[in-house]
C-alpha cells in the first residue's frame, strides 16, 4: 500500500464515516451501495481503512450504541490537524463497534453468501437493519434466521412476529418463510407473525406474492396469492390453508405501540402471543378454551386488567399459581 500523509489519512477516515452514515439511512437505496462499493474500490486505502476500524472495534469489544447524529457529528466537521488523528480513530472505532455487523455482513455479501441469527427477549422489541438496507422490527420473543447470497435474499421467521420494510431489488428477490408459508415482496412493507404452525400476513404498502410450501418438497401446493396493501393472509393447516380478509396499518402494526390486535383468532393464539409480552406466562388449562374465538386489542402494558375482564367475555376462571397465570373452564375445580 502507498505511503499515505496524514493529512490524506484523515480525509479517508471522514470519508469512510461519511458513507457509514450514508449507508444507515432509512432511505439509503441500492445505488447508494453501489456508489458505496465504487468508493471502496477506487483506492485500496479506503477498503483498508474500513478493515482498520473493524480492528480497533473488535479490541474495544462491545460497546453501547452511537447514534446517527452523534456520528454525523464526530465525523462532519472539516478536517483537523493531523495531529488528533488517533482521537478520531478511537471514536471511529467506537462507531463501528456499533455498526460493524451490518459491515461484516455487506463484506459477506460481497464475496458471497452472509448468514446471521437475530433474536430478542420476552417482552423487548428491536429494531434491525438487513445488510441490503432492509428494515426490520423485530417484536417480543422472536427469531429471524437470515442468509444473502448473490442471487437472492432470504429470512426465515423462526417464532414470533416482525415488521419489513423492504429495498426493492429485482435481480436479488426477498422472502420470508414463515413455517410453510413463503412472502415474496414485490416492493412493499408487510408484518408477519408466526404462532406455532399458524401465519399471518398483513400488508401495509405495496404487493407481495405469498405462497403454501410443501414441508416435504419445499416447493408451492398450490397457486400463488398475490395480496395488495389492507390486506391480510391468515394460514391455518388445520383448517384448509389460507384466507385473505382486511386490516388497516394500525391494527398491523399496533404491536409496536404496545397494542396486540387480534381479529376472529383463537384464544390460544392470543395467549401465545401475549406470552411474549409477559413476565408471568399464560396457559391454557383446557383445551376447549384455545379454541374460542376472539377479536380484539390488548395493551401489552396492561395484561392483568385485560385478564381481569376475560371472565366477564368467556366462561372460564383466571387462577394464578407460582409464577403462571391459569385459564380453567369454569364449570371445573380451580387448578391447584
């Protein structure tokens, strides 16, 4: 690698903070990474400078997360004195420690396939950003396993629920498998909730194509819906396969405002779901009672009041033993 003055050292380091800025915008698109990647590419300084900052991060280890003002505001400002070129590389360094998986995986992706396991705890949701620019809001107690390779980007949705904003990309496809459901996006921004074998899909802008995948051939049964924004795609494999209903943004969405929407689902199902919301886990204790049919929004802040009222809705009986909350019939002796 040539000799590089310090002056030009520092114009690298802002240059390759500018684009990790660049890069994390809600709206960064896929010539953006392109112009990323020309960059990268015009001198092998640059490529080297991103490797460097990788480096330190890894020596500091984790640490907390700097937001995007905060790094807009290390890096901007017009070049210093050579001088305070190590302070600036320790805070790139810190920077990065933030950011470098999103980084490790756009250099994955570039030499060929990136792979990575994203989770989060009972009751804590987050916020991700897929190396192509994807957004996603990962909801309480979920998993989302996801692998890019050159021709395609796929995500499987383990258990739980997540919301996508997806980069359109039309020589790279993305779907979303969800048990044996697949969403394939045709440049939109759709939630998916996974509750055991049970799916749904609630679109909020643009189209995408949802199909069942035989669990045997992994391969679609059957034809493919293509479903617009306000609608919503339930899957059930016990009861015959998909239905397409309506749902505005809000009820889609409401887990992110701390509100459960459920329309004609069954009582199991809630309870699953607000499982993932609660400190104290939920059972059903007959099996009658999971297959009641409710419709309706639960603040996942305010569980026990919803849970207070539920006698009043069903015929069942609200017991708490240790650290579970039961839901019995009625007409039975209260679990013990």
């Amino acid at each position: 690698m040539a000799k590089t003055n310090p002056r030009k050292q520092e114009q690298i380091l802002h240059a390759a903070a500018d684009w990790w800025v660049k890069l994390r915008e809600p709206d960064a698109t896929g010539e953006t990474i392109e112009q990323w990647l020309a960059w990268t590419a015009e001198d092998e300084r640059h490529l080297a400078m991103f490797e460097r900052m990788n480096d330190l991060a890894g020596r500091l280890g984790s640490l907390d997360a700097v937001s995007r003002r905060g790094l807009i505001n290390a890096f901007a400002p017009p070049s210093k004195p050579w001088r305070r070129w190590l302070p600036l590389a320790a805070a790139a360094s810190m920077a990065v420690a933030a950011l470098s998986g999103t980084y490790l995986l756009w250099r994955a992706g570039v030499s060929g396939a990136a792979s990575q396991v994203y989770t989060s705890a009972i009751a804590q949701n987050k916020d991700i950003v897929l190396p192509d620019g994807t957004q996603v809001a990962l909801g309480a107690a979920s998993t989302l396993a996801m692998h890019f390779s050159h021709g395609q980007r796929r995500v499987e949705l383990r258990q739980g629920e997540a919301f996508f904003q997806v980069v359109h990309d039309n020589s790279r496809p993305f779907e979303v498998a969800a048990g044996e459901v697949s969403v394939r996006d045709i440049g939109t921004a759709f939630d998916v909730r996974r509750t055991g074998d049970r799916v749904t899909v609630a679109v909020t802008q643009g189209r995408v194509q949802i199909a069942q995948i035989s669990a045997a051939s992994g391969h679609a049964q059957q034809g493919t819906l293509e479903v617009s924004a306000g609608q919503l795609v339930s899957y059930d494999p016990h009861s015959g396969g998909m239905t397409i209903g309506s749902i505005v943004p809000e009820q889609a969405t409401g887990w992110r405002d701390d509100r459960l929407d459920f329309i004609d689902e069954p009582l199991s199902v809630v309870v699953a779901n607000l499982n993932r919301y609660s400190a104290r886990q939920l059972r059903i204790a007959d099996a009658d009672l999971g297959t009641l049919s409710y419709t309706g929004s639960i603040r996942t802040d305010a569980i026990d009041g919803w849970l207070s009222a539920l006698p009043r809705v069903f015929p069942l009986r609200v017991s708490t033993v240790g650290n579970q909350v039961i839901l019995s019939d009625a007409a039975h002796p209260a679990p013990r």
